[in-house]
C-alpha cells in the first residue's frame, strides 16, 4: 500500500515478488462482492460505564464490546493514533483501551493486523473484529466466517486520506507555535456530540480546539465531504444490508417512528444483523456492560442516509479534485482554495438575488397598506 501523488494510499503489485498466484485479486472485496445481511433488530443503546459513555464518539458499545472480550479471553482490534498522527489499527488491550475509544475521522493502517487475528483464529479464542464496513469486508475475505468470530461494522460516511491529517497538524503548530502529543475529532471535554477537532499539549492540556462553524479547515472538508478517498463517493457498503454481524453507530433518526424517553445524545444505534450478533447483543446487556432499548429497524435506517447510499458529491469536491493535483497532494493549498471558491460563488449568488429580495420586500410592504 503506497501514497499516491495527491496522498492517497492505493495498493501496488511488487512484481519482483509477484508469483501470479493472483490469491490478493480472490480475496479483493472490491473484485468479489461479500454477502450480504439484512438487519434483523434494532437498538438505542449505551455503556452503563459513565466515563466511557463520556468518552465515546456515541454511546461507547464498541468500548463495551472490547470489556466483554477482555472478559472471556478473547481477542479484540481497534483504531489508535500513532506519535506521528498515523491511525493504525491494533490489538484492543488494557493499556490501549482508551487509545482506541472514540472516532478516528482518517485513513487507518490495517496491514499489521491481520497475522494477529489469523493466530488468535487458531488458537481458538472469541474474536471481534471492529471496523469500517469496507474493512470488515476485506477480514471477512481473509478470515472466513467461523463460530468464534464476530464482525462489528461502524456506519462510515467516508474517509479522509491520513496525510492530509498529518499535514494539518503541522500547519497548526507552525501557525500557532505549538507541538501537538494528541488528537481528538470529538473531544470529551467539549461534549462529543459538538465535534471539536482538538489538539493536545504533552501534558494533556488543550492547545487548539475549533469546530467547523469557527472556521475548522479539516473537519470542513472532512464532514461536508470535500476530502474523502474517490472510492467513497461510489460507496458498496452504504446500503441497509450490511455485511457485518453488527452495526453500530451515533443515532440518527431517535424518536421518528416511535416515542421515546430520552435524547439521542450519547446513544448508539445497533442493528442486529445475524442471529450471532444478536446473540453477542444479548450477553453484553446480560453482563451489565450495555443498557438496551429495542426500537423499529427502519428507524435507524430512515434517519442515516449512509444506511441508505454513499456520500454524494458536493460542488466543492470537483474543485477538491482539481487543486489537489494541481498542488501536488497539498491539503492546505487545496482546501484554501476549495473554500474562497466557494466564498466566492456564495457571494455572487447572494448579489445576483438582491434585487429580487429587495423587490419581494417592497411588494409586501406595499401590499399590506
């Protein structure tokens, strides 16, 4: 897996070592379409551990998912940030276990992970693989379906190229003399539903923490869909039928089709795909480590377009794809310029409309004499 000209990482054939067994084009789930699983219950759900349900991007189940794996000596993997703002996925452990809580808004590094899973395979313990739908459809090809394994995919609305992670920061901290340690997309301490891209002194104080409305240059092209790999915007894995076991997400759509008692902040959505995950349900609400509130499947699926289909492209990504080439892979030139484009014709629009509004008023203004 190699970068790209404009950042993005692609997989390349090494032909020096290529035997043409073609066993990576099998495997490939973008060449091999994996099966499918209509979802066949529906959650609102959360941690009955406090600090993680402060913590967590949602409600904190795939934290509580990793507590029930640790319980039964079972193997568990999840997305950590490096010292250099790489995410990689790794093995869930009690040293990591906070690292790998909440959203990691990036491309994850997943290559080191698969002998760590074929092992625990063999040696015969409970495994419960967590990650982007695109990514459990590839350890599903690899792995296969077994008794003691558990697919666990989180809803995806696309994923931003890692450099352009790495570059930001650096922007930051040479713009403001800084030197950042940590990372979060939804920062605890600003309330994870608000989204906060924050960024963290040595020892652990708060040096930059802005969300889009302030002017947050990554999270805008990150959460209005500016900056995601192409593959995204043609998304398979965007649909109702999941390709997982379990489903698992923020709660969008809370309280539409049926009424309920309280708030969608820090709940999880969880859909039962397979009777295995229902069943993986059941033992976490059995064990005390999730509180549970059955609710109708379309609801969840109503209220999250990306249950329903991928990312449309917005104007400004075709202006996103022109500049990243243009400027060699660089972020901060680019989204710089996505954004004045995008000033630019907002203030056109708004000009060429003003005389129409100012009609419209006087017309009211006249008419209601």
């Amino acid at each position: 897996m190699e970068e790209d000209a404009t950042g993005v990482v692609m997989p390349r054939v090494d032909s020096s070592q290529c035997i043409e067994c073609k066993a990576c084009e099998r495997i490939c789930p973008a060449l091999n379409a994996p099966a499918y699983n209509m979802p066949r219950a529906a959650y609102a759900a959360w941690s009955t551990d406090h600090e993680i349900r402060r913590t967590a991007a949602s409600g904190g189940i795939a934290s509580a998912i990793n507590k029930y794996v640790e319980s039964v000596a079972g193997f568990s993997i999840g997305a950590a940030l490096d010292d250099d703002f790489k995410v990689k996925i790794e093995p869930c452990n009690a040293k990591n276990i906070d690292a790998v809580r909440n959203s990691k808004y990036s491309f994850s590094d997943s290559q080191d992970i698969y002998p760590f899973l074929r092992r625990a395979l063999k040696e015969g313990r409970f495994v419960a693989v967590v990650g982007l739908p695109c990514q459990i459809a590839g350890y599903r090809k690899y792995l296969g379906d077994h008794d003691n394994v558990v697919y666990v995919d989180l809803v995806c609305h696309g994923v931003t190229p890692n450099s352009y992670l790495r570059q930001h920061i650096k922007s930051l901290e040479s713009q403001l003399k800084i030197d950042a340690y940590g990372l979060s997309f939804r920062a605890p301490e600003k309330g994870t539903a608000n989204y906060f891209f924050t960024l963290y002194g040595r020892d652990g104080d708060i040096l930059y923490s802005k969300r889009s409305v302030d002017g947050e240059k990554y999270n805008l092209a990150f959460h209005r869909s500016y900056s995601y790999r192409e593959n995204c915007y043609h998304c398979h894995y965007a649909r109702r039928e999941r390709c997982s076991d379990l489903t698992i997400g923020d709660y969008h759509g809370l309280g539409q089709l049926k009424t309920c008692s309280f708030s969608d902040e820090n709940v999880s959505m969880i859909l039962a795909n397979t009777p295995k995950g229902e069943v993986l349900v059941s033992q976490l609400a059995q064990k005390g480590l999730i509180e549970i509130h059955p609710r109708p499947i379309e609801e969840p699926i109503k209220g999250d377009l990306q249950l329903q289909r991928p990312t449309p492209k917005p104007r400004e990504r075709f202006d996103f794809e022109k500049y990243i080439v243009k400027y060699n892979g660089d972020f901060e030139a680019t989204i710089d310029k996505v954004l004045a484009l995008r000033d630019n014709r907002e203030r056109v629009a708004f000009l060429k409309g003003l005389p129409r509004r100012v009609a419209r008023k006087i017309f009211n203004v006249l008419k209601a004499r």
